[in-house]
C-alpha cells in the first residue's frame, strides 16, 4: 500500500481510541491485593510500632522504590529504552551490596516464612499484574516479553510491599533475598505472559 493510501485509509478509520487508564487499573488491583492480604494474611499486630525501626522501614518502602523507578518504562511501552531500566537496576546492585553486608554481619538467611514469601507476593502480585495486562492490551507494545517482565516486576514490587504489612520475618537478609526471588518470579511470569498477550 502506497503512503498516501495507508494515510488516507487511517483518516477514514473512524474506530474509536481505546485508552488504558493504567493508574486506574493500577489502583483497583492493589485494592484487590490489600483487600486479600488483609483478610487471607492478616496485618501483624505490631506494625504500627516495627514500622518506625529502620530494618521494617526499609523492608516497606524498598519494593515501593523500585516499583517507582518501573513506573516510567512500565508507562511507557513504545519508547521503552534500556536507559529507562538504569534506576532500577542500580537499585537492585545496591540491594545485593546491603544483602552481602547483612550476610557479613552473621543475618539469618532462611527466617521462619522463606517459603510463604514465595508463594505469597506472587500471589498478591496476580490482581495487580492482571489489570495491568488488560490496560496494556490496548497500547501498542514493540517488544510484548519485555513490557511484560517489566510489568511482572512492578507488580511483584507493590506485592512485597503489601505483604510486608503482614510479614513479621525483618532482618534485612532474609526479605533481601526472598523478597527479591519472589519479585523475579513475577517478572519471569510478566515476561512469559507478555509473549503471548502483548503482542503487535
């Protein structure tokens, strides 16, 4: 098809836009997740108080960070760069540096939960990913594997920092390091998921 019939035939498309409204979506899914940690998990009693010790703070807003930092190339599907995943990137180097130290420093690897980390913030991550997925659906998305691992990512990082309001295991190398695996294992099934959902 010649240039000016490919515009004229997009001039005549009378197809209304689709839009994703993902902060919408955004937010019904972790609604979703609070509403399901709360009633399945149960927050620990104590939280009000262990928030204000440093090792729970950073237990809590370190998934917010790095879901924060995702938020720019998450939103951003067609223009998605490898510039736009540096932030994040060094975030999860300094996380390792932080999780060698702790390890240094005689930290318990293993916790009571390692388990329940794992199955859990994945679990809790589903509602977020999956209205996600449906409000990327109707973006035009280039590489379908990469915005998928980028949005398992994201939504595996808001799902940490949910079941961190129920989780009472806090030395910083334990939830390193299953906190980490756990957001992966989201990104690894965005990733898959992205394949075959997210595709021109």
């Amino acid at each position: 098809m010649e240039t000016e019939n490919l515009i004229a035939a997009l001039s005549a498309d009378t197809t209304p836009p689709r839009y994703p409204h993902l902060r919408l979506r955004l937010l019904a899914g972790g609604a979703v997740s609070i509403a399901l940690m709360v009633l399945l998990w149960g927050p620990r009693p104590d939280w009000s108080e262990a928030i204000r010790t440093l090792p729970v703070l950073l237990k809590q807003t370190l998934p917010l960070a790095f879901a924060l930092l995702l938020a720019r190339p998450l939103a951003r599907p067609v223009e998605d760069r490898p510039a736009s995943l540096r932030a994040p990137l060094a975030l999860m180097i300094l996380c390792g540096l932080v999780w060698g130290c702790a390890m240094i420093g005689g930290g318990n690897l293993w916790g009571r939960t390692w388990w329940i980390c794992l199955l859990s913030i994945p679990a809790l991550g589903l509602p977020i990913g999956g209205f996600l997925f449906v409000g990327l659906r109707r973006r035009i998305v280039v590489d379908g594997s990469r915005t998928g691992w980028i949005a398992g990512l994201f939504a595996g990082a808001l799902a940490a920092m949910i079941y961190a309001i129920h989780c009472d295991d806090d030395g910083p190398a334990f939830y390193l390091l299953w906190y980490g695996a756990a957001i992966l294992i989201c990104g690894l099934a965005g990733r898959i998921a992205g394949r075959q959902l997210l595709r021109l």
